[in-house]
C-alpha cells in the first residue's frame, strides 16, 4: 500500500491562504522596502559626501591658519629687529659712526617694510583660513538632516519587514509614515 502524505509548514498554510484571498501584500511590501533601501543608500552616501567635503574644507582651513601663524611669527621677528636698530640709534652716543648710524636707519627701513608685508600677507591668511573654517561648517549643515532621514528610512524598512511578518497593514501605514519623514528630512537637508 502505497499512501503518501502531504505535510506541510505553517508557512506554506500561510502562503496559500493569502494567495487565495488575493493578498499581494508581500509584494508590495517587498517592492516598497527595495525603494526604501535604495533611497537610504543615496541618503547614506550624500550624508556621507557632505562630511568628506568639511573635512576637506577643516584641513585647508587648519592648513592655512598654521601659514598664518608662521607669518604673523616672522612679522614679529622683523619688528623686533626694527625695534633694536631703532634702539641702537636712539641710544648711540655722541660721535658715533655716522656710516652705522645710516646703516642702522637702513636697516629700520628694511625692517619696517618686511613686517608690514608679513603682518598683511598674515591678515589675509587669517581671512582665507576663516573662510575655509565657513565653507566647512556650511558643507557639514545637510549631515545631521541626512542622518535623520537614513535614520527614518530604516526604521520604514522594519517597520515593513514587521508587516510582512506579521500581516498587520496598519503597521504599513506607519512605516508609510516613517519613510514619508525620511523623504522630507533628506529633502530638508538642502534647505
């Protein structure tokens, strides 16, 4: 005698049942969280491009305030040396050498334009080094809204993963909702 029995996972029960009723909605589900996820990994990497950028934008602005520092370093070396010709001038006793006393006032002079070039050339590289620091924070603005909104879209695709598992649709509805928030964020981000 030759019976065969069939027997079958709660699953497989499941399955049937829903395709008998007409559910199709683990399709929809499937298809809304490949959406989902392809719209987090773009949100992922424009968060991810906005922090390289002000990172880039910290460096040259770190870059750029260390040549600051080395100028305002030499401008001040040259008005030391201004202000110690200038003393040995002011102090020079009477009958002392003309011809180094005129070397001294030449040597002011010099002195004097070399650390007026280095204090402006020290000026500017603050100002670079302050717009650097500027574009920096600008280009970091969108991060936090950027995560917010990968953050939201995740939270979406669980709570979807969870509807598929459990066939409860108004959980669709919050993840509807959920991924609707993430859209708005990451459109926000731009703002």
């Amino acid at each position: 005698m030759d019976d065969d029995y069939e027997v079958r996972g709660l699953h497989e029960q499941l399955a049937e049942e829903r395709a008998e009723k007409g559910f199709a909605l683990d399709q929809r589900i499937a298809l809304f969280t490949a959406v989902l996820a392809t719209l987090a990994a773009v949100t992922s990497f424009l968060g991810g491009h906005t922090q390289n950028e002000a990172l880039l934008h910290k460096n040259e602005a770190v870059l750029i305030k260390a040549q600051a520092s080395d100028a305002w370093g030499y401008y001040q070396a040259e008005d030391l040396k201004r202000h110690l010709a200038e003393m040995e001038v002011d102090l020079a006793p009477p009958g002392f050498s003309a011809t180094l006393l005129a070397t001294h006032r030449t040597d002011i002079a010099r002195y004097k334009a070399r650390g007026t070039a280095l204090k402006t050339q020290a000026q500017v590289l603050d100002r670079q080094s302050a717009a650097a620091n500027a574009e920096s924070d600008d280009a970091l603005r969108p991060h936090t809204m950027l995560a917010l909104a990968v953050t939201a879209l995740q939270v979406a695709i669980a709570l979807a993963s969870i509807t598929a598992l459990t066939g409860r649709r108004w959980l669709l509805w919050v993840a509807g909702t959920a991924a609707l928030a993430g859209a708005l964020l990451a459109g926000l981000a731009w703002f």
